[in-house]
C-alpha cells in the first residue's frame, strides 16, 4: 500500500480524530506522531512548515502537506476511493454534492456550539479553567436547534446524506462523543429518537471504536 501517511497530533483532538476515523474507514496506513502542544511543539518553525497555524492536525502524505481536518479527509476518500468503504464520499456527483451539504452544515451550523461545549465542560475542568456558564448556555440552546433539524432529515434517512454511513456522519463523531460520554449534556442526542438511534449506529462502528480505544491509550503507545 505503499508509504504510511503521517498524522501529526493526540487523538483527544477533535480534529484529529476526525482524519484517524477516516483513514482506518479507508483502510489507508498511517503513522500517528505525537505532538507536545504542552511544551511549545506546535509552534516550532519545523512544524509550522506543514501546519502553518500552529495547531493539529497536520498531515503529511510523501511530498503533500495537509492541515484542515474536514479538506484532509475528502482527500483521502479521493486519493484512496476504490479501497475500504468506498462510498465514504460518494460514487458520483449528486452523491458527493449531498455528502457536502450535510459537512458543510457540521462545519457551520453543529460545530460551533458543540465545540463550545465540547470546550466548557471536558476541557476546561482539565486545564483548570473556570467555567462560562453564559457560553454553556448559549451554546446548548444553538445544539438544540440544530439537532432538531436533524432529527427531522433523520427521520427521513438512516443517515445525513442518504441511506449509507458518510463522511457527513463521520465528521459529528467527535464532537458527539465527548458530550454524550463525558458530560451531562447527551440527552441533547439521546433524547431525540432519531438522532439517537443515528449515534448509536455511527458510534458503534469499529473504525471509530479503535479510535476512541487510542485516546484512553497512554502517549507512549504508537498507532
């Protein structure tokens, strides 16, 4: 299969878990490569060649430099589509515009305040930073309404984009598990049926299993 691609970053990340969950869909090979952000690592000139913000993801692939999760995981289902779950992204173009709405509306409309909570309580508690309670908030009332509109398309479909697992239901993995399995807040998901039923389908897939086995593994161990 030829040269593993490298993936810079902690699984913990959001986003990098996000490009994990993709290449072991694809069933692509891959390096994890620990960066320290604690010691400064994320900021050094070396890496900030190939991650040019100073954060994580990067993604290195022979010659080819990648940083934004969602751009690095089309790329992936691209560069490697006749392999592993082959309609991740689609089989033709309708497929692909559907899949792309559906991202475009986690990136826009679910991430932001599912990250913000994501941030207020898993996060900050470990980095002993005080809580927003007017974030939290506000936050949770956005979720909300997103997650009802989801629960009406999911209503409709087994999945965001259609009837088949995609990149579009990838991307919510997780931001999703951190809120349903490490705060009080995943009766936001559980509580509607349809979204419930849809994250007990998508979370229980075994790529994204070994995923969230690798972020309760210690740094030490290598992917």
């Amino acid at each position: 299969m030829g040269t593993p691609v490298k993936v810079y970053g902690p699984p913990l990340s959001t986003a990098v878990s996000r490009v994990l969950a993709c290449l072991l869909e694809k069933d692509v090979p891959f390096q994890l490569i620990s960066v320290n952000m604690s010691k400064g690592e994320h900021k050094k000139p070396d890496y900030l060649k190939i991650q040019p913000f100073g954060q994580v993801p990067a993604f290195q692939d022979e010659s080819i430099s990648l940083f934004e999760s969602r751009a690095i995981c089309r790329y992936i289902c691209d560069k490697h589509a006749r392999q592993g779950n082959k309609g991740l992204y689609g089989v033709n173009p309708l497929e692909k515009a559907s899949i792309d709405q559906w991202l475009e509306a986690e990136g826009q409309s679910f991430n932001p305040p599912s990250s913000g909570l994501v941030f207020q309580l898993a996060f900050a508690p470990r980095m002993k930073i005080k809580q927003d309670e007017a974030i939290i908030k506000q936050s949770e009332e956005k979720l909300a309404k997103v997650l009802d509109v989801y629960d009406k398309r999911l209503g409709e479909t087994r999945y965001l984009a259609g009837d088949e697992f995609t990149l579009a239901d990838l991307s919510h993995l997780p931001n999703t598990q951190y809120l349903v399995s490490g705060t009080d807040k995943g009766e936001l998901f559980t509580s509607r049926m349809n979204v419930g039923r849809w994250w007990g389908e998508i979370s229980s897939r075994e790529p994204w299993k070994k995923v969230v086995e690798m972020q309760n593994t210690p740094p030490s161990a290598k992917a």
